[in-house]
C-alpha cells in the first residue's frame, strides 16, 4: 500500500487544517488506518485510527477537536483538526495496517505548526 500524505502548513492556534492521506488500493479493504504525529525530540504517537468496519479511536489530547474521516471514492482519509494549539505541533503520518500481523505501511509526513 502506497500512502501519500498532505494538507499541512503553519496556521495560528485556534485556527484549523484538514489533513488528507490518499491511498494505493480500497481504503475500506484495509484493516485499519491511522494518523500518528511526531514532535520534535518526541516518539511517534497515535493521534487517530479508523477501523474497516467504521470503529474510531482518538487519543485522549485530540478529542473533541479532531476528526478523522474516510471517502471510499477517492481512497482517502482525512484528519479534520480544529482549534488547534502549539502542542499540537508535529510532522503528522499516515499509517495503514491491511490485515491484522501484516507490516505497517507509512506515507511521507506532512509538517503543521501552530504558533501562538
């Protein structure tokens, strides 16, 4: 599976961006499909993840404000980030996990900053 992420870009706190991670093959075909972020300094961690069978989960620093989304027509999740703050600062990844034992399949990372 091919991944290509982007939708980055610098925007002030509060403000919002929509990330897009468009995919290789079926995207309701993959097991599961994840947002994670990067910090400088930090480990890669989940932000979100939809399952095929349409199950969500969020990390606890997102709720409410992010969402993630799916089109089945263009093979592409989505990340809607809204009132975005500095700590949400990062280089965010797409990740795609096709069957449950299978290898992980990244995207290039997109880059978002938010300045206060």
């Amino acid at each position: 599976v091919q991944l290509q992420a982007s939708g980055g870009g610098l925007v002030q706190a509060g403000e919002s961006l929509r990330l897009s991670c468009v995919a290789s093959k079926n995207i309701f075909s993959i097991y599961v499909m994840e947002w994670y972020r990067q910090a400088p300094g930090e480990q890669r961690k989940l932000v979100a993840k939809i399952f095929s069978g349409g199950s969500i989960v969020y990390a606890e620093s997102v709720k409410g404000r992010f969402t993630i989304s799916r089109d089945g027509a263009k093979n592409t999740v989505y990340l809607q980030m809204n009132s975005l703050k500095p700590e949400d600062t990062a280089v965010y990844y797409c990740n795609a996990l096709p069957r449950v034992g299978s290898i992980n399949f990244w995207g290039q990372g997109t880059e978002v900053t938010v300045s206060s």
